[in-house]
C-alpha cells in the first residue's frame, strides 16, 4: 500500500513506548530504510549506524532498532540540538515535528530540575541516538503523513531506574511532566515501560487518547523493546495505520442535564433547534416539581463527545441555568439509510431500519405532513401509503455531507 493511502495511525501502547520501539515500529510497519536514512543525512550528523534486526516476542515477529554510535559522541544541550535541526535540509514539516517533541522534552527537564528551558542540557535523550531517535520519527510520521493520530492510555509502572542523575522513581519524574493532562493507568510491572523519548514523541504527535477509533486497518508495526518484561508479556508497541471508517453513530455519548425553574418554556423549540444545528443527537424538556414546590422543567440533551463543548455554551447561554450535570453513557442503535419510495401522492422521504425482526421503512413527518396538505388528506393516509409500499421500491440518498441530508440525487440501494 502507498504511504498516502492511509489517513490515521493508532499507537497502541501496551506494554509502554520508547523512541526506538516507535522507530521501529514505523519501519516494520513499511517505512522504507532507504528514505529514513537519506533524511537523517539531512542533518549533517555522523557518528552512528543503524542496526535493525527482528526480534520475536510471544511468537509475534517485530522489528528492533539500535542506534549504535562511536565512542565518544557529546551529549548535547537543547539550544545545540535545536540549532542542528534548524539549520539541516530536512522537510519543513519533520522539523517542526522534531522540535515540537525535543520542546516538549526540555520544559519537562526544566520543570523537574528547576531550571530555564534556555539552561537545559539533554543527558541520555541528548546523546546521538535520542537525537536520531526522535528526528527519525519525524521523518517516518512525514512519510505516512496521517490526517490523525490517536494513542492508547498509557501504562505507569513502579519501580525505580538508574540514570545520570541517580535513581529515579518510576515513573521518572519527566515522563509524569510530560504526561500531563494524559490517560495513563497503572501497572504492577517495576521496569520502565514509558521513556521520557517516547513519551515525549506521542504527546507531541498525538490527536487525542484513548480506545482505537473506528478504522480499517491497512498495515501494522511491531516495534520491540530492549528487554523482556517480568510478567512475561510482549515488551512491544504497536502501530496500526490505515483509513478512518466514518461510524454511523457515536456509541458513547455525553448526556448534559440541567433544572429549569425560572426559564420561559416557550424558548424550548428555538433552543431545540440550536441544540439539534449543533450537533445535538437528541433534546428532551421534562415537566418536573423543582425544590420549593414550583413547578419547572428537566432539559436533558444527548451529545457526542466532540458536539458537547459547543452545546454546554449554548444551553448556559440560552437558558436560565447557572449549572450543568455530565455523565457518559453507552447506547446500541440500529443500522439506518436515509432514502425515499416513490408514491400515488408523490416521493417521500424515509429510514430504512434493520432490526432483529428484519427492515422496515419509517417515513419522516415532514414530508408526510406536506403531501397531506398538498392533497387535502389525513396524514394518517400517507402514512398508510408508505406501509404499503415493499422495501424493494426504497431508493437511498446519497450522502452528501450529512447522514439525512435530503437531495434528489438518488442511487439504488446496493
């Protein structure tokens, strides 16, 4: 498959990530070693050989990356290291990416340390390999150039590690800086399972955390570790890259409620319709009795995670509420096209649903309502038009751009 044929990458990082195991990983996942190490030539940088050889961990065969570099390489500080970058020929793109993760790097270690991030000075991550380590990403990430990348939770071990500075509790103090406003979850191992390298390239690139999202999958990467894990699972990352799958709908939603005892009722559809423009997947306004016995109104909207922000602002904007209620929620629809069938009273537009008990056509009110009044019937009678009609005549829309968009340009149902 080409590069350009993919359009997300998900990390999956269960047994950690370091900077080598996700160099690796791009490589077993297809990235040419010729165009990484033609790039990495750009940086006017000598000194080191690439050893790549593959490992196998739980029967899974994957790649392994050592950056093997001559005695007496100089670990370098940030100002040094961003002065190399800049001044190589490398793609515009995988040095700002490169810098964006050594940045990363340096306000963790001034954090820790207590220090500008003028004043600091890489020790491990500084020397020769961190440096082709994190630039080789750069190159790999610009290679497949994904539209998104996605990350799974991270797993924090216990423990402690040795380095320059001494001993160090795991995790190390600069991957908890790092990591910051990051899903990360604990893990009864005591060996180091994130880097502050790898920590550091997958905050840096990383779209959002969490579980992989909807795609199908076209090429995968192991890259291994240096060295078996206690409880003996794989000391692999894994890489999946492929193209993103649009899912129907989200299975997990946002459910915002709030209490209503001081608000005129009547504002309720011009809010519905803000809410519904907004992304809204459903708005309900419930009578209830409010504290001090005045009667009011329960408004409970559902959202998709991505639509909440938006619909939280205009719920306090358009109501009376001075607070919101949040929890998440699972939900389970059935599959659905939007189409139409032809009629006695004309096209009308209608969901196709499939359910346990097989299809069935739902013709939407509005155009049920128009063809009523169009021609002086009850709606019940254009409803009993589309009961009458077989699946066969359902016509599907083509989508263009929403899932109910209604248009006349048709296709057959395949």
């Amino acid at each position: 498959m080409a590069a350009r044929d993919a359009n997300i990458l998900y990390i999956d990082c269960f047994s950690g990530v370091s900077g080598d195991m996700f160099l690796a990983g791009l490589l077993d996942a297809g990235l040419p070693l010729d165009y990484l190490e033609t790039n990495l030539n750009l940086l006017n940088l000598s000194g080191y050989h690439l050893n790549i050889t593959k490992k196998e961990a739980s029967s899974i065969q994957a790649r392994y990356l050592e950056v093997q570099t001559d005695p007496g390489q100089p670990q370098r500080p940030w100002h040094e290291i961003k002065k190399i970058i800049q001044a190589s020929s490398l793609a515009a793109a995988v040095k700002k990416r490169a810098l964006a993760i050594f940045q990363n790097l340096a306000q963790a270690e001034a954090a820790v340390h207590g220090c500008a991030v003028a004043d600091v000075h890489f020790h491990e991550v500084g020397g020769l390999d961190g440096i082709i380590d994190i630039t080789g990403a750069a190159i790999g990430l610009d290679f497949f150039k994904p539209a998104r990348i996605c990350c799974s939770p991270l797993p924090m071990p216990s423990g402690w590690v040795s380095c320059q500075h001494g001993k160090l509790p795991l995790p190390a103090p600069a991957v908890c800086e790092i990591l910051k406003d990051t899903p990360v979850y604990g893990v009864d191992i005591d060996q180091e399972l994130v880097t502050p390298t790898g920590a550091a390239i997958v905050k840096s690139i990383a779209d959002d955390f969490g579980p992989q999202p909807a795609m199908t999958i076209r090429q995968i990467g192991y890259g291994a570790g240096s060295r078996p894990l206690a409880n003996g699972q794989p000391n692999l990352l894994r890489l999946l890259i492929g193209r993103s799958r649009k899912s129907p709908e989200a299975q997990e939603v946002i459910v915002i409620t709030c209490n209503l005892d001081d608000w005129q009722s009547e504002g309720f559809p011009y809010i519905s319709e803000q809410l519904l423009a907004a992304g809204a997947l459903d708005v309900t306004l419930v009578p209830g009795q409010m504290k001090k016995g005045r009667p009011g109104f329960i408004l409970q909207v559902i959202a998709t995670v991505i639509s909440a922000p938006v619909i939280q602002d205009i719920i306090l904007a358009e109501t009376s509420t001075i607070g919101l209620r949040f929890h998440k929620e699972g939900r389970l629809t059935l599959p659905r096209q939007t189409g139409t069938i032809a009629s006695s009273y004309g096209p009308i537009r209608v969901k196709k649903i499939s359910g346990p008990a097989g299809e069935r056509l739902t013709p939407e009110y509005e155009d049920c309502k128009k063809l009523a009044i169009k021609h002086k019937v009850p709606l019940s009678t254009i409803y009993a038009e589309v009961g009458k009609q077989p699946l066969e005549t359902f016509r599907r829309i083509r989508d263009q751009g929403t899932g109910d968009e209604y248009t006349h340009t048709l296709t057959p149902d395949p």
